[in-house]
C-alpha cells in the first residue's frame, strides 16, 4: 500500500496529520514514538503555525537518515499548498468541521506521499 493511501487510512481513524504521516513513511509502531507526534498537530501546540502533515514527514526522514531532505519537503509543500502554516491552509474553513477535515486529510496523505518519493529517490 502507498504511504499516501496509508495516510489517509490512519487520519480517517482518528489519528492526527503528524502520526498519520510519520507511521505512514516512517513505518514506526513504537508507541512512544507516536505519542510524541501529539503536540505537532493543530500547527505545534494548536497555535495555527506549521502544519503537522509537515512536521510527521521531517520526522520520518529523519529516522529513515533522510534528515537532509527536509528542505526539499518543505519546498515540495509550499509548490502544492502556498504554505507550510496550519492556519494558513484552513483557513478557507470552519474549524474541525467535515469540509476541513477533507482538507487535512488531503494534505495529510499527499504530504505522505512526497516523504515517500523523497525517501526513495538518490539525491
């Protein structure tokens, strides 16, 4: 299964953008781990800034030793989405409701889905 569809999947179960990318990418079970993403979601500490989609991806590269493609994500983010900050992205939206919730989880699987090519590909 892609990263993408998998992203998809776990934000259509309740998990947050960062978890859902991370272990979309990252491929971690490690509980820990995963509850750490808790605080990245609703753009760090629900302060609107950078989206968490973003965030789970750095966090995947980073343990797959893909750290250095970071600056790519971002780049990658900004050309789809104009913007890497949370507020930002929803701002077309009534919060939590089900248009915004579509919206991150498009954002949340396609940012999957860039970690994934960004892991595979020899740069």
């Amino acid at each position: 299964m892609s990263a993408e569809k998998l992203a998809g999947e776990l934000f259509d179960e309740g998990h947050s953008c960062t978890r859902s990318v991370l272990q979309a990418t990252g491929g971690s079970g490690n509980q820990e781990l995963l509850a750490a993403t808790a605080g990245f979601s609703c753009g760090i500490g629900k302060s609107g800034c950078l989206c968490g989609a973003i965030t789970g991806g750095v966090m995947a590269l980073g343990l797959k030793w893909r750290a250095d493609r970071s600056a790519d994500l971002i780049a990658a983010f900004k050309e789809t989405f104009q913007t890497t900050c949370c507020r930002g992205l929803s701002k077309s939206y009534e919060w939590m409701t089900e248009e915004h919730q579509a919206n991150c989880r498009k954002i949340t699987a396609t940012t999957a889905g860039m970690v994934e090519k960004l892991l595979f590909d020899q740069k």
